[in-house]
C-alpha cells in the first residue's frame, strides 16, 4: 500500500491460491465434485481518498482467474477457466454529532462472470431401457450477482470506554 499524497492512497494486493476438492472457497464430494484442484490467480487494488473535512471515499476492483482441474469420475467433461470479479465504494466519516463514527458501503462480492464446463448426462431412457448420453454446457456465470449495502454509526462514550453501535446490511441476490 502507498500513501500517494496526505489526502489518498492506493493499495494492491496479488494472490495465488491451490484448492484442492474445491472451487473459490466451496467443497464438494463424489459426482458433485466438479474439480480435483483448482488453481486461482488474483489481483485487487483499491484507491481510497479524502472527500474534505472529515470525509473518506474507498473504492475497490479485483480481478480473478481460476483454471480447474476436473475430476476424471465426475459430472464434468471439461471446463473453461472461471474468471471473476468484484467492487465496490465506501464512504465514511467521523464527529458527525461529536466523538462518533458514520460509513455506508456498496459493494459486488466476488462473483463469476465467464466460464463454462460440459457435461455428459443421462437425458432419456430408450425402448431398450439404455440410457441416452447427451453432452451439453453449463454456464458457471452468474447472472444476476449478489449486491451488498451496509450501514454503519458507533458512538463513543465516558470518554472513549464505551461505545455504542449499530450496523444494517441488506442483500439483494443472495449468492447470485
């Protein structure tokens, strides 16, 4: 993080991480493993600076990539790589009615936007009672993804030895 002048900064986070029976933080067993290991690669960045007196801005963009790979018993034939993304703005402030704290945020928590995977599936039943295989593809993007908004007050008290806070957050789009 670099503080680029009094008034803003600007930070950058890089990130490599290996699943392993897992994808970007979820599990899964059996057929509904969709992936041995998954390999993802970020990066975040976020600028944050003054707004005037007392007043504080944020905002934020990460970027991410996730190549997969699928297990050899499960639903899955192939995957394309999973990219995603997240945002956001905050915006804070401080001795609104004195010795107190005031933020509210909007964010887009990291969500998949491309990516696809094919999958070979029992569709039908012929007059033999064989099973009919079709190959189709799935869309891991989301299409409508998840949006945060949070609210925030804390009051300081008895000279900084309590406070008192309240917080709200609403979400629309649970889990995309």
């Amino acid at each position: 993080s670099w503080d680029l002048v009094d008034w803003a900064g600007l930070g950058v986070v890089a990130s490599q991480t290996d699943e392993r029976n897992g994808v970007l933080g979820g599990s899964g067993s059996g057929a509904l493993n969709l992936a041995r290991s998954a390999n993802t690669s970020a990066i975040d960045a976020s600028i944050r600076f003054g707004l005037g007196k007392d007043w504080l801005a944020t905002v934020s963009y990460g970027e991410g990539l996730t190549r997969l790979n699928i297990q050899p018993d499960g639903l899955l034939d192939s995957a394309s790589a999973l990219r995603s993304r997240s945002y956001g703005i905050a915006v804070a402030t401080h001795d609104v009615l004195g010795d107190d704290a005031f933020g509210f945020a909007l964010t887009r928590p990291m969500h998949i936007y491309s990516g696809y995977g094919t999958a070979s599936v029992a569709t039908a039943v012929d007059e033999a009672g064989n099973l009919t295989i079709s190959h189709g593809q799935l869309a891991f993007a989301q299409s409508t993804p998840e949006t945060d908004l949070e609210i925030g007050y804390t009051k300081t008290l008895l000279e900084g030895r309590l406070s008192l806070q309240t917080n709200a957050a609403y979400q629309l789009n649970v889990g995309g």
